[in-house]
C-alpha cells in the first residue's frame, strides 16, 4: 500500500510541475521586450512604461505607459496611454543600426483627476451638448526613430538596442477645431511634440 501512495505522490509531483512549466509559458507573452522613457508629447510632462513587440515581423508595437504631470506645469494630472505603433520601413545604417523614418501610430490616454470625468454631467448639460470625453482621449500619431544596436555596441548587457525617437501627434478635439477653423488655425497649432527612447531587451 505504501508503495501505490508512494508512486502516486511521484506522479502527482511531475504533473504539478509539468503543468506549472506549461502555464509559466503560456504567460511568458506578458514579460514586456521593452522599456519607454518620454519627456512630452500629450501623454505627461513625463511618462515611463513598457512596449511589446507585434508580428513575426516585429514591426508593429504595443505600447502601455504611466505619465505624470507636475503641479508646477499646469496641475498635478495622472495619465494612462495605450499605444499602437507600426514601422513600415527601415533604412539599414551599415551593422550598427537603423533609421525608422515614418512611423504612424494611434494611441488613447485617459486623464485620472476629481474634476475629469469619462462623460459630461447629463444633468448639467443638454444631450449631446458636449460630444467628446473630459478624460479620454484617442490621438494620431507620426515619429521617426533611430536605433542602435547594443549587442554591438553594450556587449554583455542583455540589450538587444536603443532607439531614440521624436513624435507628433494631434487629438480628436484638436481635429475637429482645426477643420472647423482652418483660416484661424494652422497645422503646427494642433500638433504636440514628444522625445523618447526605447530600450528592447
């Protein structure tokens, strides 16, 4: 008898182990390849988060960050950003890096603060009266970006690259108010810029 027992704590013991192999690579997806620095941009006087790489191609990011800003630049605002990004070309610069010239993206922030709220108050204001969000906001985006091969140049660091991008990007209300206004408003007034980098492990 003691031997069955014996025998099926053994085999219980390598299916647990076997199933919490598999199900820490069924989550293995969730380990981000990069991590975002950003100074500007619509998405915090500073933001940091991190991004993972889309496709087999790897041409396509997802980009999630946390950006805050200061009291001392226009009130304390908490904001979150979503970001899709795609990066349709690339120009080889010899082996030690790429140029990325022309990246669209789309991304959404919502802006956590007491006076911001996902819709305008029914109460206060006729239906329909305010069509967009306090806090949310879908943007368009367009960067360029240069990355440099670390495994060549940071050898032994676990860096696979760096990449070092400027960004524009403009909102749904900024859209609609430049369209509406277009002898009034230029381009450049509805445009945001934003610096970053990019280091992909």
């Amino acid at each position: 008898m003691r031997e069955y027992i014996f025998k099926f704590r053994f085999v219980f013991l390598l299916l647990v182990a076997s199933s919490a192999k598999v199900s820490a690579q069924s989550f293995k997806f969730l380990i981000p390849d990069q991590a975002i620095v950003q100074y500007a941009g619509s998405i915090g006087y500073f933001s940091g988060g991190v991004g993972y790489e889309l496709f087999g191609n790897k041409k396509g990011n997802l980009d999630l960050l946390y950006g805050f800003v200061p009291g001392s630049k226009g009130g304390v605002l908490n904001i979150a950003t979503a970001k899709f990004g795609y990066k349709p070309w690339a120009i080889k610069l010899k082996e030690w890096g790429k140029i990325y010239p022309f990246n669209p993206a789309i991304f959404a922030t919502y802006t956590f603060h007491k006076e911001l709220s996902f819709k305008f108050p029914s109460g206060q204001y006729a239906h329909d009266y305010y069509y967009w969000s306090e806090a949310l906001r879908p943007h368009l985006a367009f960067s360029s970006e240069i990355e440099l091969d670390a495994k060549k140049l940071l050898k032994n660091t676990g860096i696979r690259a760096i990449g070092l991008y400027i960004e524009a990007n403009t909102n749904d209300f900024y859209l609609i108010n430049y369209l509406q206004n277009t002898s009034a408003l230029t381009v450049t007034d509805i445009f945001q810029l934003g610096i970053g980098m990019r280091v992909k492990f």
